[in-house]
C-alpha cells in the first residue's frame, strides 16, 4: 500500500501510522527500542512524521490510518481559485515557507508566506501522549493578511480520510447551510479503537458576507466514498466538486457580476453526503470561509486517552512545548554562547527544524530492473532500463532533502542527514538509519533512491524511476554510525568520569512520556547500544563485500602498479555525460567512459568504511578480532592503492584513471572528487599530500570562494560547463566535510600545516555561515547550491537536506 508524500500539502499532524497488533503508543523511533527494554513490549505505533513535500509535513499510511490534509485559496476574486494551494511547488510564489520550530516527536510550528493569495498561515501542532492508541493531538491554525490595504477572504478546505477498516461518521446536526462550531465527527478502527475529530472556532473569525443558501459562519462540509489507496488523490477529487458547485449556482443565478464580485459564496462545499448502495463514506471534507485574521484549532481525542483535548489544553500545551523547544536547542547548540544573534538563533532553529519536518514514512513497492547479469560490463554506457519490474513492498522512515522536488529517501544524502538529527536527537537518528539498513539485500545491495509506491513515482520522471542492483551510491551511513560510536564513546568517557572511573553504569529509567529519556536511550544503555551495533553490522559489512565486488575496479591486466592486486574501483552506472552512482552527477570524468577507469572518490569512500567496520567491531568485543585484524589489513591496503594509483605528482592532486591505447592513465579534474581522502580524514597530518591539498583549497584560481568551497575548479575546461551541476557551485554537503576534517584531523594534531589549516577552517566557516544567513533572510530559503561568484542560492529550495549542515558548522559540532 503506498504512503502519501507528494499532492497534497496536507496538515497531517493527525497522523496516526498503525501497526497491526499493536498496543502501546509512541514516537516513531520509540518502537523498537522502547520494546528492547522491556517497558512496553507491544510498542509498535508510529506517529508524528511529515510528509516531506507538504507545505505541514507528512503522513505515513499502513493498512489502517486515518489521514488528513488541508487546502486553501484565495476567494476574493476567480483567479484565486486556480491557485489553491495543495502540494508545495516551487513554482506557487510562495514567500518563504518552513518549520521554524519541530522538535521531531511531538511539537511544531511552520509558517507559510503567500504572498500571491495576501495570507501569511501559520501551523503550530502537539502530541499529548496518553492511553493505549497513541494519545491526543492538535493544531491550531492561524492566518494573518500580509498587506492590510488589500482584500482578504481565504477559504480553507480541512479533510480526514481513513484508509482500510473502520468507519468515520458527522455527529454534529447535520444542516443544508453548514455545521456549527464545534464540528465534531466520530470514528474507530481496529488498531486506533475509538477517536473524535473536533473542529473549533477562533473567537474573533468574521466572514466576507452570506453564501448562496448557506451561512459562511458555519462550516460547509461533504461526505464521499473513495476508492482504495486514494485518498492522497484529495485535491483531484474535492476541487472538481467545487467547481461543479460553482457552475450549478451560476446558472441559477441572473446576477453574473454577483459570482464575479463574490466568489467565496460560490465556490463551496454542497453540505451533502455522497454515497451509493452499499458505499460508506470514508473521506469527508470541511470548508471554512473568512475575511482577514483568522484562527481554528482541529483536536483529535483518543477515546483510551486519560485527558480530554480541547483549545484550552491545546494552547497551554503549545506554550510551553514552545518554550521547552527553545531552552533545549541552546542547551544542544550552543549559538547563543557562541555568540550569534538572536535572528541568526533563528536561523539555526529553521535549519533543524525544516530537515525534521521533512521527514518521512513511506510504503510502496519500487522499480527494479534485475535484468543485467550481476557482473557484465556496460556496452552503450546510456543506463537505460531493459525489464523493470515492481518489488514486493517495502517500508522506510527517512529525512528527505526538499519537500516540494526531492520527496524520498536518497542513500548518498541519508549519512549527511543523520549527523544533524543525531546531534539533536540519537535515537530517532539510530531507528531510521537501522530503516535504511533494513533495505540491504540478501546480496549486499540497496537502491540509490526510494521511490516506494504510486504517489512517490508521481514526482520522479518515468527515466529516473527504475534501480538497477549493480549501482550504488557512497555509504554515507557509515558517517552517522561513526557519528554514533563517537557519541558513544564520549558518553561513556563522560559517566565513567562522573562515576570516578569506577562503578557500574546505571540506566536512566522513566515513563515512555519522558522524551529526554527517549532520545539518549542507546547512549545511556551499553547493552542497548551493543545490540543495536551488533543488529546493523551484519547488513553493513554485507554492503561493503557488495561494494568490493559490484564495484571492483581491474588492476591486473591493465598495465597498473600497485603495492596490492585487489583494492581498486569504479563507479558502475557510468554514462557520456554522468556519473549519477558517485552522487556528483556531471563532475567531470573521463572521456568516453570504459570499463578500465578507477575513480579517486569511491576508493576513499571505500577506505573510510572499512574504517568504520573496523571500529565497529572493535567495540563489539573479543569475539569479532578476527574481523578486526581483517579491516585493519584491507584498510592498509586501500590506502596504499589510493596513493599509487591515483596521487598525480605532477598535478599535486588525487586524480580518477581511465584508459587510453590501452594505458592507464590520470584524468585530473580538480574539485570534490580529488578532496575525499582528504574530506574523509585519510590523510596523515604530516602527509606532504595534505600540505598540497591544502593549496587547493585555498587557491582563489581553483577551489576557493568567498561563499564557500567550488565544486569544480575555476581552472579546469569543464568551469561551468553544461548543466552547471557539479561543476562550479557550491554545495554544503562537502564544505561540511572539508571543515569537519580540519577541525577534527589536522588543527588539533600536531604537524607541519597545522597553523594553515586553522586559517582556512577560520576563513571558510565564516563565508559559508554568512553566505546561507543572507541568502536566507533575502529569499526566505536556503537552497540546494549556491553560485561560487555571486553566492547566490540556486536550484531546488526549501533544500534543508544536507544544506543543514550549516548548523552545525555554527555550532562547531564535528563529533
């Protein structure tokens, strides 16, 4: 069954993901772990993630859920109704959109600049926990006109659909010219038992004037049956009925000029129930209708919750999440100790809080192309698709880089991801890497991007859809679980030092209400976060033997030297014009592609998560030494490859190799691909290597800019070339990257370009903060590149992907 992510711009903080069989509510990342500890052995609810490209966030769906979503419109004039809002679109006009505060469990708020339809909307939700379906929830949901010279009348159209059994009915009066506030509606399902939904009036709503046989102060509604899997369709279905409505008043009216000059009147809900023999409505829509300022609240109540939801409660509990939100992001950030205003504080909780809002649960089969024998070479190197064929479903929770371009779980951005939300909160950060893991094949393989069920593929080009399982993408996984044993082991350091270096290590202990405990349980439970190591590590070191033979580079027979035979790669996937699988898309390679080229960047990705593994295992234990003995030994022997096969004295660079009337030879193209084994912390801080790649950086002519790292050199032929990808602009990802290694490799260990690498980490952190920070308060975003001559902010936005980085390059958090 697939899982909403891309029409509707939905309000979906009502969602509730159910497990079959469960019985304890919880937070999403609670569900194993709270189970692992034995406080709640049936814990398997999901709630509270966002649909990613929602202008409110995302839902997840399994077989029974309730869903909501919301729309709106401006209903001053007819136009306004070709602009309702549904799904976010770069192309809406909207004036900057975000949460600016989200906690990634149980509170948010978001608001929503549209300038076109002269409304700026705020959201602000809360989860209350409580009873045995997952607690209570509420929004409130506030509008202010952006320009009080110009008319404003918004209609907004809230809807609830319920998706597999269960039933959802009105209990209010039902009347012919609307529902009085409060509207409530009733419903159950197998795993939520019973619910009410309340709709509640702000005390000072007005209404533009009265509707064609309806009163605009009540709330206009219609009841519909929809068919399986449908209801994300919501916009396709409700705005044609209004539409309908429209055309039947007109022709009943004599006075045109009347729909012209009041369209708010016309454009409404028929205050109907449609149903046919044997149907039951399982999707109901409610219209709301009102001049200038407005506010409404929508309250779920759990009918095994111990408290009753209502405004007051809501508006309490929105306060102090608030505050509470506040307080921690400076206890865990640090800005205002460092220094930075209270508008760049801002800022820094808009980064975290859009990257949490964007995550996602989602459920659908994929496209897969098995096809290609596992280890033939490409002959026409076009990656194009011979059989693909859907896979039977498959579930991920996952951040999401953009909400309105990019709304799915991609492999190379995931690693990035997580070193934010780990800082903030490890063990959300823990359940969906362990989410992404679970996607390993039984061959070691995982799909670059997911795009899981029909309303993902919805937003994906029908070319870019289908995985083949001979490509790949860097690990970049292995960079949170470094991050977490890291953690790891600092907070062990740190209780072992509170205890005197003696004593045993207690576990913090509460109620599954206790957020604060939630997040740091496999930071405060050694066995917990033994168990959790030891339940990833079998499927990673499965990936890493995919990678060392999926995407094995030759050196035997091609006429290469180097100290070892077996540790060379190359990107498979390779087309004229890109390398998609190395996740720099048009970075230059070599011309034309061919089966003998090995490529600088993998190599390093490749040594890094043996690294990683090595690590991994030596904090399991004894038992895994002989695992250990052998990460250390192919360690040694990629990092002996990666200087004889691809350092280009000459160049002074790590350069790919391609072949040419049959020899190998460097292909320099210098930017991001020759600064991983820098960027991955591979080289020695004595390394002459280092001395020269810090050249590079610092070389105006090549990779440096006033806003940041270029990701091609300004030198090179390719400069701004073609798409103007990868080869140019800025990107934050590798910025982080290149500040993370200076910081933690080469500024405090002692070595001969120590005082250099403090200048350029000094330098390059302050233009990329200022850079992000203005471009952001001009635009209202922060964006997927940014120009290296103009630092202006490029391509896909809101992108709080891995652009969130910029966080904790603000924070100076690297560990």
């Amino acid at each position: 069954m697939p899982v909403r992510l891309s029409s509707v711009v939905g309000l979906v903080i009502s969602t509730l993901l159910l497990v079959p069989g469960s019985h304890t509510a919880i937070s999403p990342d609670e569900v194993e772990f709270i189970s692992q500890a034995d406080q709640a052995a049936n814990a398997s609810l999901l709630w509270g993630t966002y649909r990613p490209n929602l202008y409110f966030g995302t839902r997840p769906r399994l077989p029974e859920s309730v869903m909501t979503g919301m729309m709106w419109f401006d209903a001053s004039h007819l136009q306004g109704f070709q602009r309702a809002r549904h799904a976010c679109d770069q192309g809406d006009g909207i004036k900057g959109y975000g949460y600016h505060k989200h906690d990634g469990r149980r509170y948010g708020l978001q608001t929503i600049n549209d300038g076109p339809s002269n409304i700026a909307i705020t959201t602000e939700f809360v989860k209350i926990p409580g009873g045995e379906h997952g607690g209570n929830w509420g929004v409130r949901i506030h509008g202010v006109p952006m320009k009080d010279q110009v008319p404003s009348i918004t209609s907004i159209i809230f809807y609830m659909g319920l998706e597999g059994e269960g039933s959802m009915d009105i209990v209010s009066k039902i009347s012919k010219k609307g529902l009085e506030s409060p509207v409530r509606l009733e419903g159950d399902t197998p795993d939520l038992g019973d619910f009410e939904f309340k709709i509640v009036d702000g005390p000072l709503n007005n209404v533009p004037g009265p509707g064609i046989q309806q009163d605009l102060s009540r709330t206009q509604w219609w009841g519909l049956q929809t068919p399986e899997n449908e209801v994300w369709k919501a916009k396709d279905i409700i705005m044609p009925n209004l539409l309908l409505s429209a055309r039947e008043r007109l022709m009943q009216e004599s006075n045109q000029q009347e729909a012209l000059d009041k369209p708010y009147a016309y454009f409404t809900l028929k205050n109907e129930l449609t149903e046919e023999e044997d149907e039951i409505a399982n999707l109901y829509a409610f219209q709301k209708v009102f001049k200038g300022e407005f506010q409404f609240d929508i309250l779920f109540e759990s009918g095994s919750s111990p408290k009753k939801m209502t405004s007051e409660a809501l508006g309490s509990e929105l306060t102090r999440q608030r505050e509470e939100f506040e307080a921690r992001f400076e206890n865990v950030f640090h800005l205002q100790r460092k220094g930075f205003s209270g508008k760049e504080v801002e800022f820094g909780q808009f980064l975290l809080s859009n990257l949490l809002g964007g995550m996602g649960y989602f459920h659908g089969s994929a496209v897969v192309d098995r096809s290609h024998p596992p280890m033939q070479d490409e002959e026409s190197f076009d990656g194009a698709a011979t059989k693909p064929e859907f896979t039977s479903p498959q579930s991920l929770f996952t951040a999401t880089p953009s909400r309105p371009f990019f709304p799915r779980g991609f492999y190379w951005d995931e690693g990035f991801h997580q070193l934010v939300i780990g800082k903030w909160d490890n063990d959300l950060s823990l359940n969906i890497v362990k989410h992404w893991v679970s996607l390993i094949d039984d061959n070691g393989w995982i799909g670059r991007e997911q795009i899981l069920g029909d309303e993902a593929r919805s937003k994906v080009p029908a070319e870019f859809q289908t995985q083949f399982p001979h490509y790949g993408n860097p690990p970049t996984l292995y960079l949170a679980i470094s991050r977490y044993v890291q953690r790891l082991l600092s907070h062990e350091e740190h209780h072992q030092q509170n205890l005197g270096g003696a004593g045993q290590q207690t576990v913090r202990m509460g109620s599954i209400d206790d957020a604060d405990l939630l997040r740091t349980m496999h930071l405060d439970n050694p066995t917990m976060a033994s168990a959790w190591l030891e339940s990833v590590y079998p499927k990673l070191k499965l990936n890493w033997q995919w990678f060392r033979t999926m995407q094995k580079g030759h050196i035997e027979g091609y006429g290469r030297q180097a100290p070892n035979n077996e540790e060379a790669y190359r990107w498979r996937g390779r087309t004229p014009e890109h390398t998609l699988t190395s996740g720099l898309d048009d970075y230059p390679r070599g011309e034309p592609p061919n089966v003998g080229e090995l490529h600088a960047d993998l190599l390093s990705w490749m040594a890094f998560a043996t690294r990683m593994l090595k690590d991994i295992s030596s904090h399991l234990g004894p038992e895994y030494a002989d695992d250990v003995e052998e990460y250390t030994r192919i360690e040694k022997n990629m990092l002996d490859n990666l200087d004889a096969l691809h350092w280009n004295e000459e160049q002074q660079a790590y350069c790919d190799q391609t072949m040419e009337e049959g020899k190998p030879v460097h292909v320099c193209h210098k930017g991001y691909a020759t600064l991983m084994p820098f960027a991955l912390g591979l080289l020695p801080a004595d390394s002459p290597k280092l001395g020269a790649t810090l050249d590079l950086i610092a070389d105006e002519d090549e990779l440096w800019s006033p806003y940041g790292l270029r990701s091609l050199s300004a030198s090179d032929p390719k400069y701004r070339t073609g798409e103007v990808y990868w080869r140019g602009p800025i990107w934050m990802n590798i910025n982080y990257l290149t500040l993370q290694s200076l910081h933690n490799n080469y500024i405090n260990v002692p070595g001969p370009y120590q005082e250099q690498a403090q200048k350029i980490y000094t330098s390059l952190r302050k233009n990329i903060i200022n850079n992000v920070y203005k471009d952001y308060r001009k635009t209202g975003y922060v964006w997927e590149q940014y120009d290296d001559r103009t630092g202006e902010g490029l391509r896909s936005h809101p992108f709080t992907g891995w652009t969130s980085l910029v966080l904790l390059i603000m924070a100076e958090e690297y560990t």
